[in-house]
C-alpha cells in the first residue's frame, strides 16, 4: 500500500476541486447580457444549484488515477465499487438537480448502487443485506443536510476526518483512499459553499457525500479486526445525521405533516428561530458532530472504552428534544365548522329564523325610521315599547319613503311653491 500515493491523490483532489469551482462560480457570478431580466446569466442558477458536481469531479479523478495507479493495492476492487456506486448516485442526483425525479426512482439507485459495493467487497448475504440497508439509511440523512449553507460541508469534512482516521487506525490504509479524498474535496469546496454561498452541494454532491461516507464506513467495518469495538464506534460517526432525520420524523409526526415533504424544521432552521447566524449555525452543527466522531474514533482506536459513547448519544438526544420544543411551522388556517341548518337553508326551518331576524331588527330600528301614514288594522304600541314600524292591513310592514336629502323647512316651501 502506497501511503505517498495516497496523500498525493488528497493534494489532487483538492486541487482540481478548487479549480473547477472557481471557474463554475465564475460563470455563475458573469455580468448579464442586454434584454435579460434577473442580473445573471441563463444558466447562473442551473450552475449553483449543480455546482456540488465540481467537488464530485475532483474527488472521483484523483481517487479513480489513484486507484489505476495501484494505489489501493489489494482492496482496489472494494474501492473501485465503492468509487463506482458513489458516481451512480452523483449521477442521478445530477438528473434530479435539472429535472425533479420521483424518490422511488432515486431509492432504488441507491438500493442498486449500495448492493454494487457489497458485492465487490465479497460481503457474506447477511453483511450485505445489513451494510446496503445501512448505507441507503445514512446517505438519505446526509443528503437531508444540505438545508443552509456550508452546513453538510462542514458536517461531512468532519466525519470524512474521522473515517479517514479509523482507516488507518485499523491497519488497512487502502480504505483510506476515498476519505482522504473525500476530505480535501470538501475542504476546497467548503469556501464556495459557506454563507453567501455562490455554489451549493445539491442532490448531487450531497448524495455523493453521503454515500461516500456510509459506504466509507461499512467497508471499514467489515474490515476491522474482531478485538476492536467498531460495531459501536463506527456508526456514531453518523450521529448527527440520524438526528437531524429523527428531528424531522418526529416533529412533523407531530404536526400531521407528510414525511415526505420538506420543509423549514431541520436543525439549522430551528437554530436560526432562536436569532442564531447561517454561518453559526453550520460552526454548531459541525462541532456538534465532533464530538461524536472524536469519541468514535477514540473507542475504535480502542483508548477509550465503548461505554464512553453514551454520552454523546444522550447530549445528542437531549439536544433533539431542546430543538422540538422551536416551533417550526405556522399556525394551522382553521374554517368556520358547517352547522345543519347551513346545509339545509331550504328546510324552512332557516328562513322562519331569518324572518324572525328581520321582524326584530325592525323593530330595533323602528324609532329611527320616520313614521308612515297609520293604516287599517295597523295596532299601537304597548305602553313603555318604542313605536315599531307602520304595518299594512295583512300584517307587512310598509316601507317609508327614500330620504330627499332636503331639511324639512325647504321640503315645505317646496311644496307650498308647487301648490
């Protein structure tokens, strides 16, 4: 195993990336051209939203030279798989980037591309069936980071650190190949991501990322020696992508809200309704995920007992309550509730209420009108009432002449003129 070989395809991988994003952002930021509405070009938007491809470019190159260089030596082909699922992934996350993709057509590339790295890697049916269900489950809860800037950078820099570390820790540097790549493209991309960012992961360098680092860790697992805690420590790397679904689930669990549909009550959002910043918000979050990589990595390398990882799976569950207790969504809209007899306003039951609605509105109004002629079989008031409206023989009440807008004197000599 060619260590050098290794860290060169790191300094690549870097290289190219930060290449590549500058010139994408460039593109992105370009003055508009006359008779364009916006201030940027056609493609500016298309170019920020896929511009987590340039991260994808950098990483594959290098580690696909690296590995036709030998650099991997004889876990080349576990690599190669895992290199090939990623690109797959990447791939469709590109499609879904331009053009939205149903999630069935999207889980079941992952479905295809994560049982392409178990079979390259000659894990036993019952390994595979559980590293492939693993694998979709983390690069699901990676890509649903990517919900403000900087934050899945940082967050997936981090646990790429502590995956690169385990690898080498355990004895098989081949495994290392990716995340030490995986860490460099990061870092080059992570200055074009952070808030303002010009360039954002997308779908597709977010599932690549994702996929990445959990097939990253079930290859490393596999692999461990059978003295070492990894069932323990290497799935605490994930831990605070598991939380941020867990949050999500739960809270809109909750509210009887789809699962299925995104919306502003991830971690970072939560965060930025207590006034904390976009960028203090990925800081957090990625020093959040520290410590449970630091502890992870510490148990792996067995200096640290597996016990010790209860304490970053209780502040991470303390930490998910805290934040359900945010409010992340509006007020529900409510409607005035239908009674029956808005259904049935033509029983007759409802216009022998409107009638009578309207008889006693009359009557409240009735000293405000002016009084008409008395007609036959018109009744007077009880003593002590106001003097309702004039009535007609058949019990209708009469209907008072239309105001002239006039005083009454000139009504009068009005009157007397035409006489």
């Amino acid at each position: 195993m060619n260590v050098l070989g290794i860290i060169a395809s790191g300094v690549a991988a870097l290289f190219i990336t930060v290449a590549l994003a500058k010139s994408a952002r460039r593109v992105a930021l370009r003055p508009h051209v006359p008779n364009e509405p916006g201030g940027r070009a056609p493609r500016a938007e298309a170019l920020r939203r896929t511009g987590g491809a340039t991260a994808v470019l950098g990483v594959g190159t290098a580690t696909g030279v690296a590995l036709w260089l030998g650099a991997a030596g004889d876990a080349a082909g576990s690599v190669g798989g895992l290199l090939a699922g990623a690109g797959i992934v990447a791939a469709l996350g590109l499609v879904h980037d331009l053009k939205p993709l149903w999630t069935a057509l999207r889980l079941g590339a992952q479905i295809a591309a994560s049982i392409l790295v178990v079979c390259l890697a000659g894990l036993s049916p019952a390994a595979g069936v559980l590293a492939a269900l693993w694998i979709v489950l983390v690069t699901n809860a990676f890509a649903l980071l990517d919900h403000a800037d900087g934050l899945l950078t940082a967050v997936g820099l981090v646990t790429a650190a502590g995956l690169l570390a385990c690898a080498l820790v355990g004895g098989d540097p081949a495994l290392a190949l990716l995340p030490t790549t995986l860490v460099a493209g990061l870092a080059g991309f992570l200055l074009h991501t952070w808030h303002p960012a010009r360039l954002r992961l997308g779908a597709t360098g977010a599932q690549f990322t994702g996929f990445a680092l959990a097939a990253s860790g079930a290859l490393i697992l596999a692999a461990a020696p059978s003295g070492r805690a990894a069932w323990a420590a290497l799935p605490a790397l994930a831990t605070v992508a598991l939380a941020d679904s867990a949050l999500v689930l739960i809270s809109r669990r909750r509210a009887a809200r789809s699962p299925l549909r995104d919306t502003d009550d991830h971690i970072a959002h939560r965060l930025r309704r207590v006034r904390v910043t976009v960028p203090g918000a990925a800081v957090l979050t990625a020093l959040w995920a520290a410590v449970p990589v630091a502890t992870g990595t510490l148990v792996y390398a067995e200096l640290l007992h597996p016990a010790f990882l209860l304490l970053p799976l209780a502040g991470t569950a303390a930490a998910v309550f805290a934040l359900l207790r945010i409010p992340a969504y509006g007020p529900p809209r409510t409607t005035p509730p239908r009674t029956g007899s808005s259904r049935t306003a033509s029983s007759g039951a409802a216009p022998s209420r409107t009638a009578a609605a309207r008889r006693a509105q009359a009557s409240a109004v009735g000293p405000a009108i002016p009084a008409a002629a008395s007609a036959p079989g018109a009744t007077a008031p009880a003593p002590g009432q106001g003097a309702p409206a004039a009535r007609t023989a058949a019990g209708h009440p009469t209907v008072p002449p239309p105001p002239t807008g006039r005083p009454a004197a000139e009504a009068a000599a009005a009157a007397a003129e035409r006489s």
